[in-house]
C-alpha cells in the first residue's frame, strides 16, 4: 500500500493542470519510512549514506524506501524492521521514474548480456577452467567459481533467491550489465551509476567502462588510452566538464571524446540514448563481422529495423563535432575496408576449414588444440584487430592484430589442418577418409587464392616485380650520401707579441 501511494503522488507531482500524465520528478519531501532508513544507516552504512547524501536523488527526496521499498508477492522481499523491501533495484524499479532510459537500455545489447550463459564462452569457464567445486544452496551440485567470479561479474547472473528474501553467494554480489533478476526485468543500471551515487558522470569517464571492455578479447579500453582520442582526453580531463547535466559535445565540452559520447551522449541534433548499439555500424563480436541489424534480429531486439547506414549517420553526426566531413568519411572507407580485408582473408575461409575440420577431431570440444587456434584467432586477435580499427588505435590494428592474426592462421592453424588431412586421408573409415579430402580440396582452394598464394610461394611475377620496383624507390628516396670528409683550415704559426721594456718606477 506504501509503494501504492508513493507512487500515486509521483505521478500527481509529474502532471500540472491541462497537462497528460508525465515522468515523475520526486516526492516534496523525504518519506517517513525513508526517514527511518537514514536514521539506522546514517550510523551503520555511513559510506552509502554520503554516496546517496551527494546525489541528485537527495535533492529530490528520493531515498531508500523508494528505491528498496518491495511488494509482500516480491519473489525477494522480506520484512525488515517492520517495512517490505527488496536489496536488489532492478530495472524494473528504476523505471517508476527513468522509463525512458530502461526502455532504451532494454531495447539494447547490454541488457542481454547475460544470456552468454549458455555461450561457448561460458563452457569455457564451467568446464574448461572450472569445477562444480562452488556448492551452495542455490547451487546444491556445484558451479564454477571461474564463472562466477570471471564471467557472470560483468555479463551478469541469473540471481536465485533463496527463502526470507536471501540472495545466494554464487549470484549475489553481481552487477553483471545484463543480470536476470527475479522480477523477469534484464540488466544492472549500476553497472555503470554504482550506488548509491547514481553518477552520470561517473558513467561518463572511460573507466567505467574498462570494468568489462578490457583483456585480450575486447580491449576497448587500452585501445581507447593509446588512441589520439585517449591522449586528448587524460591531457584535457579537467576541461571535459563531465559534472554538467546536459554535456552536449561541441556546447559543453570540445576537447576530447570518451566512450560515452561516441556512444552514447547528446549531441546538437540527437538526445542521450541507453542503446549502445545506434551508432555502430559493424558488430565486430562474431568469427565474422556483421551489421548490427542482423545482430540484433537474432536476440529479437527492435535495432533489427534500424540499419547500418542509420546508424552510422548518428555516429557521424557526433564525429563532425571535431572533425571535418572528409576526414570523417574518409576514415569510415579506412574502416571498411579493414574489416573486409579480415573478413574475407581470414575469417571466411579459417570458418569454413575448421568446420570441414570438425569430422577429424575429437568431437568433445577444446579438447583439440585446433579448436584453440581458431577460437584465439578470431575471439581475440580478430577482435582486437578490428576493435583496433574501429577506434584508430593503429598498435592494437595490427601488432596485436592482424599480425598476431596472420601468424596464428600461417603458423598454427594451416600445419594443424595438414595434419588432420595427412592423419585421415588413407583412413579405412570411408567418412573420416571423404571428410580428409574434402578439407584438403578446401585448404588448397585457400592458399592458392590471390591473398594466400604467396605462402606457397606462388607470388604473381607481376606483384613481385612492383615489390622489388618498391624497395628500391624506398631506398633510392631515403638512402643518404655519406659527406665528404671535413677539410679544416690550416693552423697558422702562433705568434708571441712584442714585449716592452720594463719601465722603473
């Protein structure tokens, strides 16, 4: 009945005469059973009372009670000192007055981020690294700690309440961005606003985002630090005036980008959005890279019926705030044609060789050191690579990029192919023996093509003679001549001066 009422009277406050309903703004005052909350916690959580005490919600009286306030039906309520509450604030909660953001951040690729769940990355940790060692209540056979230390902590958990409202220890603490909690609601808002702060500018600064977007598979955020964007940024952070409540780029600050304003902040000409996918126009995450529309009508996500051009116009519309038409256009032809040449050089034909691979392996899978190979070639050095590209970080493009891609495709995967098809290929199971030749017909169809054909030593005359007519312009144009040897001028006799005869004094 509380929350009934509270509620009632946001939605009064939001709606002047003449006027249909609104968003809510906040009660007059601070609740009575807030009151109650702050009393107790002001002494026995001081750090969260100053975290709230510092907030925009303290202005506008919204406290504990209204955050943590629970319906007695709540799978995880539970009574304490004579109030229902709840200790989790779903997205669900927080819509009673940021809907427009939790529709946004529903609508988007982070709130579903903890179905990797059931994902080839999580078979990793539950079986590869870990054990069912982790037995709880919730878990009474066990679970990885590898998984829910590693990877439920950013993508999130799927939370189990346990009776009286507790919270099992493998799923809570977790602010995973895409945590399934118990009220069917998707996602973590304080993955990016911690509590009890709830700080836009916090989720502003690059850090925040370097929680998950880091390591060997997605670091955007070491990409980001060794950018041009990066380096303005940390040269201008006490110019970036992240604090301002609007931070429209090119009105509020000029100086540098961070992730949020590529991704997600105001422009002149588009509002703050909780989608972080409206402006990527390539979604770099799979073997093979994809437009984004594509990505999302998998997960059943309404992005389906945005397009990529869309999208990158509303990148563009932030890029032209710093940079000139040309130069914007022109990186994008940079970036595309980068993530084609991965795609078409490496990622297309490594899929279908390991695939044709498949019959010839063990079939239990990591237990093959191919699928190692191909799993590090795109989920890591593939990533980094066009992530690399994606944010001009030229270093991470190709050092620990395409060469460490090239290398692991020439050095590792093409001599375990070999070997599969030398193993095989005489086999007298007539399936492993069809499977042998069709994978080796595959894998000389790909180095003898034109982007692979110089392993074989196939070069094109033509091509090696442009290289040799290359070396030696480069050579000719910086090849310095040695100077001649400096000729000094010749040291002529010392003379002493005349001296003059002493005079008596």
């Amino acid at each position: 009945m509380m929350k009934r009422l509270w509620l009632a009277a946001l939605v009064a406050l939001a709606a002047p005469a003449g006027h249909s309903l609104g968003q809510a703004f906040g009660p007059r005052e601070i609740s009575e059973p807030s009151k109650q909350c702050i009393a107790c916690h002001k002494q026995h959580s001081p750090a969260a009372y100053e975290q709230w005490g510092s907030s925009k919600h303290f202005r506008a009286n919204v406290a504990c009670f209204e955050c943590h306030s629970a319906n007695k039906d709540d799978t995880d309520a539970y009574e304490h000192f004579g109030q229902t509450i709840a200790v989790l604030v779903t997205p669900k909660d927080c819509a009673r007055c940021h809907s427009k953001e939790v529709e946004e951040f529903a609508n988007s690729r982070h709130s579903k981020a903890g179905r990797i769940l059931g994902s080839l990355d999580n078979t990793l940790a539950e079986i590869v690294e870990g054990s069912h060692g982790f037995k709880t209540e919730g878990f009474p056979d066990g679970v990885s700690s590898a998984a829910v230390t590693g990877c439920w902590q950013c993508h999130g958990a799927e939370v189990k309440v346990l009776p009286g409202g507790r919270l099992d220890p493998t799923t809570w603490p977790n602010s995973g961005i895409g945590r399934i909690n118990p009220d069917g609601s998707e996602g973590s808002c304080n993955a990016c606003h911690s509590g009890h702060s709830f700080s836009a500018s916090q989720g502003r600064f690059p850090d925040s985002c370097g929680k998950c977007h880091l390591g060997p598979d997605h670091p955007q955020k070491e990409i980001f630090e060794s950018s041009k964007h990066g380096a303005a940024f940390f040269a201008n952070e006490s110019k970036m005036n992240l604090d301002n409540p609007k931070w429209v780029v090119g009105e509020d600050y000029h100086n540098a980008p961070t992730c949020a304003t590529c991704h997600m902040s105001a422009t002149r000409k588009q509002p703050v959005t909780h989608d972080v996918g409206l402006r990527i126009s390539w979604n770099n995450r799979p073997e093979v890279s994809i437009r984004p529309e594509a990505a999302d009508a998998k997960l059943g996500l309404p992005g389906a019926n945005i397009t990529w051009q869309t999208r990158r116009k509303n990148m563009q519309d932030v890029c032209i705030n710093c940079h000139d038409a040309q130069w914007v256009n022109n990186f994008y032809v940079q970036y595309d044609a980068f993530i084609n040449l991965y795609n078409t050089k490496f990622a297309i034909p490594g899929k279908s060789l390991y695939e044709l691979a498949k019959p010839l392996m063990n079939p239990v899978q990591f237990s093959n050191h191919l699928d190692f190979v191909w799993y590090e070639l795109w989920h890591h050095e593939g990533r980094r690579a066009r992530h690399g590209a994606s944010m001009m970080a030229p270093d991470f493009a190709h050092w620990h990029g395409t060469y460490e891609v090239s290398k692991k495709f020439y050095s590792e995967m093409v001599p375990e192919l070999r070997k599969l098809i030398g193993e095989h290929q005489n086999s007298s199971d007539a399936a492993k023996a069809k499977a042998a030749a069709a994978l080796s017909a595959k894998l000389d169809e790909v180095l003898n093509s034109d982007e692979h054909k110089w392993y074989l030593g196939k070069v094109d005359p033509a091509e090696a003679a442009k290289r040799q007519k290359a070396l030696e312009e480069f050579r000719k144009r910086y090849e310095v001549t040695p100077p001649k040897p400096a000729t000094l001028p010749e040291a002529k006799p010392e003379t002493k001066p005349e001296s003059k005869p002493e005079t008596k004094k």
